[in-house]
C-alpha cells in the first residue's frame, strides 16, 4: 500500500510498547481509510487488544507514532483522544444495567466539560433525535423504555455500540464484539456495522472467520506484535504465513 499517495483517517506508523521487556506491539503500520471497516485478526497475544488500547490512549507508545486527522494521539491523555473522535468499546459491556434504553444513550450524549453540564442536564430536542435516531441503528428502536439489564447479551453489546455513537466518534474501534452472540445476533451485527462505518472509520477485532468474511473490507493480520499480512479476506485467508500460525490451528 502507498501510503504517501492517500488520505488516510488514521496513520501509525512504527508502534511498539513493552511490558518488562518484552514487545507486545513491535513496530506496528497501519492506514485506515474513512469509510473503511478494518478486521484485525491474529492468534492469542498476538498483540491486538495491546494495538487498540495504544491507539485509545489507555496505554502509552514505547515509540511511534499515531495521526488520527493529522493530530497526534500519542501524546495525549485518554480523554482527550475521546475529545479528538476515538471510541473505543471493550469486551464486557459497560451499560446502566437499571436505567432504560433511552436513558442510557442519553447520557452518552456529549455534555459540555463540566461535571456542572452533566448535572442540569434538560431533555433537548437534539438529544431525543439523536436517542431515536441511534435507536434504529442499533436495532432497539422498539426497546426504548426496557430497563438494559432485562436485555439479551446481543442487545446489550449493541447499546453499548449505541452510547459510543452517542458521541459521533470518527474512529470507532470494537474489541471481538460478536463473542457470545447467537447466529441471528451476528448477522444484525454485520449489517449493524456496515451502516455505521459510513462516514468513519471504524476497526474490528475479530476470531470468528465467517463474520470476518462478512463485514471486512480489509483485514490486518498481527503475529508476535507485528503485522504479518493485510489484505482482502482472500489474500489473508489463501497466505501460507496466515495458516500457518493461525487458520491452521
Ligand atoms: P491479543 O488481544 O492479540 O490476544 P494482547 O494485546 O491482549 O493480545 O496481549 C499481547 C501480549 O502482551 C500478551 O502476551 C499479553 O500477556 C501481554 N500484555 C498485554 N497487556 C499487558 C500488560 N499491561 N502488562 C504486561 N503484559 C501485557
Ligand atoms: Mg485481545
């Protein structure tokens, strides 16, 4: 890939962190288009989860870079990286399990930056059609008043993709969010994630190979802490390297 020649959303460039030594990242490439959905897949500790929470800022860069709309994120603190348009939502949902679907995207909507904001907070009509509109989105436009604890596990997976959307973030990265999921679940997430990467970018860690299939435009294969391959699902899926240490197993 010419990165030279492209725009791209997001650009790292030679990422590494180490933990007592030894490199769980190890200078890692990656360009992400807007509009793209990228698949992230590789064995275990591979270093993807490691990848993510670099580029989220919730683990600092031993060394490398990160350009995120030509801003720089490595320097920055996890809240800010938020400020800058990065979600992030991670394997075990973090819903109000006691509020109800509405409220809980609701207070998702971005508030201003005092804790003040949050608290005299009023029921505007932007923050009801944007409830609404993510509601569709995610499927639980019928689910609105339900408290999210009486959800399925799918449904609690996408409201959680919903309160991230709340935010309208440019760069939305999701951690194997089908695990668990009933069939019929992962394919409304397929078609779920097809619709809310237009506009965005958006990065997917992934183990099952037929949702892979489904939802990748491009795949990115980690091994050891370094990218091994990348490419279509064909490419990535017929590569020797690939099988070897992965699709093999
Ligand atoms: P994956 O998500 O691909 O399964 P991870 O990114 O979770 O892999 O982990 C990559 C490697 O880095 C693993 O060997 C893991 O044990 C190690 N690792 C991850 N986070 C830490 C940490 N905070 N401290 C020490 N080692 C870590
Ligand atoms: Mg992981």
């Amino acid at each position: 890939m010419n990165a030279a020649r492209k725009e791209f959303a997001l650009t790292v460039e030679d990422l590494s962190v180490s933990f007592d030594g030894f490199k769980a990242v190890d200078g890692v490439n990656l360009y992400v288009e807007r509009d793209e959905l990228r698949v992230i897949i590789g064995p275990n500790g591979a270093g993807k989860t490691t990848l993510l929470d670099l580029i989220c800022g919730k683990t600092k860069a031993s060394q490398g870079t990160i350009k995120f709309k030509e801003r720089e994120l490595t320097k920055m603190a996890e809240y800010e990286v938020v400020r800058s348009g990065v979600g992030r939502k991670f394997q075990t949902p973090s819903i109000y399990e006691n509020l109800t679907v509405y409220e809980n995207l609701e207070v998702s909507f971005p508030r201003g930056r005092s804790v003040f904001g949050c608290l005299a907070f009023k029921r505007t009509p932007d923050v009801t059609e944007r409830v609404n509109a993510i509601a569709e989105t995610i499927n639980l436009q019928d689910h609105l008043q339900r408290e999210a604890g009486a959800l399925s596990h799918g449904q609690k997976q996408w409201l959680e993709i919903g309160m991230l959307l709340m935010q309208e973030p440019e760069l939305l990265m999701l951690d194997e969010p089908v695990a668990g999921m009933s069939v019929k679940e992962r394919e409304q997430t397929a078609e779920l994630l097809q619709r809310i990467c237009k506009g965005r970018s958006v990065i997917v860690i992934e183990h099952d190979m037929q949702f892979v299939k489904n939802i990748a435009h491009r795949v990115t294969v980690l091994h050891q802490g370094k990218v091994l391959c990348e490419g279509s699902i064909d490419k990535v899926q017929s590569d020797p390297k690939v099988i070897e240490v992965y699709l093999g197993h």
